[in-house]
C-alpha cells in the first residue's frame, strides 16, 4: 500500500524533471501551458479515467509552477456542478433469483473462485444463502428477490477480501458485501454484511484504502453511491486508493460550499490544541488543522515532526480507528469568509503558514479530516447509556490502535471522537508513536523512588505507565469502573509487552471491519 501511495508521486515527479530536460526555461511559458491543456484535453476526450488523466494534469502542473489558489489557463476546473465525465458502467455480474438462495450464491462463489481452492463451497453457499433469506425476510416480508448483482472486481485489503453487491427486488435493494479469508490456504466465506450502516463502515474514511483493480473509476463510484448515499464521493474515491481524486473531489466540494453559502469559517467545537490550530465551516463535515508557529507547554515535538506523523497516518493500517488525513498545500479563501477571532489567531501564531494577500487568505499548508464529535463533548451531552457505551469503545479503540502497531501518546478524551455510528476513532496524531517503540513498564512500590538518590526511578521519552491512564483520563467515578472492568488489560504493561513481542516477530493480528456477531458460523 505504501508503495502505491509513494508511486503517484515518483511519476509526477519524473514528468516535471523530464519536462525541464525537453524544455529547459521554456517549461513555465504560459503561451506553451495553455495550447498544451487544449491539446491534453484532445487526447483524453472520452478517456474511461478522465478525472484521474485531468487530476494527474493539475498536479504536474501545481508541482511544476508551484500554484497558489487554482490557476484557470493551466488547470483543469470543475466546480458548477457539471455531470461527471462519460463513462462505461462499472462492470457487474448478476445472478436472477429463479432457484432457490443457496443455488444461486453457489453459482456466484464459482464465478468468483480464487487461486487457491474454497475450504467449503457449499457450506458457504448455505451459510450466506440463510443470511441472505433472514434479511430479505424482515426488509420485504419473504426470503425472495429478484437478482443478485455484484462487482466484477474483488476488493482485497489486509488478510481480507470482499465482493460487493446488492440484493435487489423490485426497486429497492440492500447493499451486500461478502467477505472472504484464506486461513490454511483455503478460502471460506466469513460475515455477510447486508446493511448501509455495516457496509459503510467496511468503505469508512478511518479505514485503509482497498487494492481492487477498477476498470472504470467514475463507474464504479457511480454503482457505490447507489449503496452508500451518505458517503462523499470524495471518501469513496480514496477508499478504491485514488487518492489524489479523492484531494480533488473534497477540494472542488469545499469550493461549491464556500461558493454556495455565506458561512464563515470558524473554531471547531472542543479544546483549543496546542500545536494545531482547527477550524471548519458549520455546514461542511471537515475540520481544518494548520501548525502553530510555537506549541503550548509540554509539547516537545517540531513542526517537521507533527507533518510527518500526519503523513504516517496516511501510510498506516487504519484499522477502524485512525482519521483519514488530507495534506494541502498552497490554499487561498476570501478574507471576509473567515470569523475574525479566527484570522486574527491564524495571523498571530500560525503566520509560518497563513498570510493575507490583500483581500485573500494565503493557507500555505493544512490538513484536513472528517468531522467527529470530540469523546469528551459527547460524554458530557449524552445519556447515561450512550455514553458508558462510548468509553467502552475508547478502550476497544485503544486495543485496535494497538495491534496496529499504534500508540496515541495523548490519551486524554479530547484526542477522540465519536463518528455517526457512534464508533471511537483518534484524530489528534501529534503524539503518535508506534507500540514497538515504547517501553511499556509498572509504576514502582514505593512512590519515594520517584524522589531522588539511588532508588530514584528515570522516566525516559518513551516510557509508558498504563496503570496511571484511568487517573490521567480523568473520567466520572462509575464510568471509570466500568472502564476498568470491561478493559483491565489496557491497565497492565503486560497485555502492552505482549502485543509488542508479537508486532516485532512480524505478526500480522486479526482485526476485521465489522462485529463478531456478524461473521458467519464457520467463521
């Protein structure tokens, strides 16, 4: 996946050094840049990955001239709404329901078959056929529908794979997805995912980017919107691995946002943050973080630190619990569409990377993320229930982020979030260190040997006493009890060792995108 991430970048950094070695000074003449967009434009008229081809075009050209704002003679601009670029439908293979359920998923698993053979097709057959009928069942009174229909491709990320669908009768439909592992080099099916809210989970925005070799990019998307509305385009786009689309798609929405209303942006909700400064705008569901010039007290990290553990973010196993992160640079808003307590800070004490430029704001970097409820808000808002439920998840969170070989650093409650599903993600990554580069140890019998002389106890960078979290979270008395009892573990360096012995044999842990109680008997 890293690779992948890291090869966009190599290439279009080859066509600007191949640029200059064809052109030389020649290479920023604006007469040569425009005929070369219409001639560009000729060439992929038509192209089955247009907006890929036109985005690819963009970021030489940003890359090459270094373009603050959006140049409109180089570039290639869609933000009015326009029809996306023609293309062939997403490639789908159907399957009439004329036989009975297990019948017709048997025939869609050998259409489907792997390289290496199925543990038990039939069993499989069956076992997604009765989960297929149940759901059918309760959505439309009877375990009938007209067609299953799925994706060509097979989507593959971690040890998973998944073919992505959906049941239709008449003109409704459930999304479906089927996911697959190969324990013992056989593959079995192992949850059947028949809803919007667990198959949006499986395409979430805190979730690494699939493998899947799409044919038809905007088809695709086009087929993913039908199952997943609420999802932006720009999120799906990202989730198929095209990031840079997935940049622009968020990009051209914010301009048709910031085009569209009158809002300002302004502090997001929560605790102001002693490294970044993060902003949004009421009615756009992404938050804004710039780098301060000087960090609060006790931050000891730098600014090239903080960008590169934004970064890692972006090449790490997200697992469900990490915030997707999109670096930006060179950005330019309105003066007036900014609250001024906002500017005013922005210009006092992030002036390394904001700057007015008369009547426009200059953002020189920034990262964006989607918008969640900070935890420590939520608990204060929500009912007993919820919100014993919500810091059970915080603990779940820390036990992911853990086999995934992730340490938040902070773990105050103001560093997470709650999502719509009410899932616990970190999105606060300017602490964020890897499990195997900590020291995980117990608090000494004798508080004297923190004191000093020859018993006295050092506490270097990287050490970490899990026993001290509950005091250091802060939490109310009986929901830090309820903490402690459903997550003892989290509280003893051993469970903490243990997972870094097995991170540093090379182990890769289990960790599936939906619950345990939707895998299926075999599973």
């Amino acid at each position: 996946m890293v690779e992948r991430l890291a090869l966009y970048r190599r290439v279009v950094g080859q066509v600007v050094e191949a640029l200059g070695e064809e052109f030389g000074a020649r290479r920023l003449d604006a007469a040569l840049w425009r005929a070369t967009k219409v001639e560009y434009a000729v060439l992929i008229a038509g192209h089955i990955e247009l907006e890929l081809a036109e985005t690819f075009y963009n970021s030489v050209t940003r890359k090459l001239f270094a373009t603050v704002g959006v140049d409109r003679e180089r570039e290639f601009v869609a933000t009015d709404g326009a029809a996306p670029p023609a293309a062939t439908a997403a490639p789908v293979r159907t399957y009439p329901g004329l036989h009975a359920t297990p019948t017709v998923v048997r025939e869609l698993l050998d259409d489907h078959a792997f390289g290496i053979p199925w543990a038990d097709a039939a069993g499989d057959a069956r076992a997604i056929a009765a989960t297929i009928d149940r759901a059918t069942t309760a959505a439309w009174g009877a375990p009938t529908f007209d067609f299953l229909e799925t994706l060509d491709p097979v989507f593959y990320r971690n040890k998973g794979a998944y073919l992505v669908g959906r049941v239709v009768r008449g003109d409704a439909a459930l999304p479906m997805v089927i996911a697959f592992l190969n324990p013992g080099s056989r593959v079995r099916a192992d949850a059947v995912l028949l809803s919007e809210a667990e198959v949006s989970i499986v395409f979430s925005f805190t979730r690494s980017y699939f493998h899947v070799d799409v044919e038809s990019p905007s088809g695709t998307i086009r087929y993913l919107r039908q199952l997943l509305p609420r999802k932006p385009v720009a999120e799906l786009y990202n989730s198929l691995g095209f990031d840079k689309q997935g940049k622009t798609e968020l990009y051209r929405d914010l301009v048709r946002h910031v085009e569209g209303t009158s809002e300002r942006f302004a502090a997001a909700p929560g605790e102001r943050g002693l490294v970044m400064i993060v902003f949004t705008l009421p009615g756009f569901d992404v938050v804004f973080k710039v780098i301060r010039d000087r960090f609060g007290p006790g931050k000891t990290v730098t600014r090239e630190e903080v960008r590169q553990k934004y970064r890692l973010v972006a090449e790490h196993d997200r697992a469900g619990r990490l915030v997707d992160v999109q670096e930006f640079e060179h950005l330019v808003f309105p003066r007036d569409r900014f609250e001024p307590e906002l500017l005013a800070e922005l210009l006092g004490e992030a002036a390394q990377e904001v700057r007015l430029q008369g009547e426009q704001v200059v953002v020189g970097r920034l990262f964006t993320e989607r918008r969640v409820t900070p935890l420590n808000l939520y608990l204060r808002d929500a009912e007993p229930g919820a919100a014993e439920a919500a810091v059970l998840d915080y603990g779940a969170a820390l036990r992911d982020l853990a086999v995934t070989n992730i340490f938040p650093g902070d773990l105050l409650i103001k560093n997470f979030g709650v999502t719509r599903h009410g899932r616990v993600v970190f999105y606060d990554y300017d602490e964020l260190s890897t499990v195997t580069e900590c020291a995980f140890r117990s608090l000494p019998d004798d508080d004297d040997a923190w004191g000093g002389g020859e018993a006295s106890v050092y506490a270097g960078p990287r050490d970490i006493f899990p026993e001290e979290l509950l005091r250091f979270l802060g939490l109310p008395r009986p929901l830090a009890a309820r903490f402690a009892q459903a997550h003892a573990e989290l509280l003893d360096p051993a469970f903490w060792n243990r997972v870094k012995r097995r991170l540093a044999a090379g182990e890769i842990l289990d960790l599936f995108p939906y619950p345990a109680e939707s895998r299926l008997p075999s599973g």
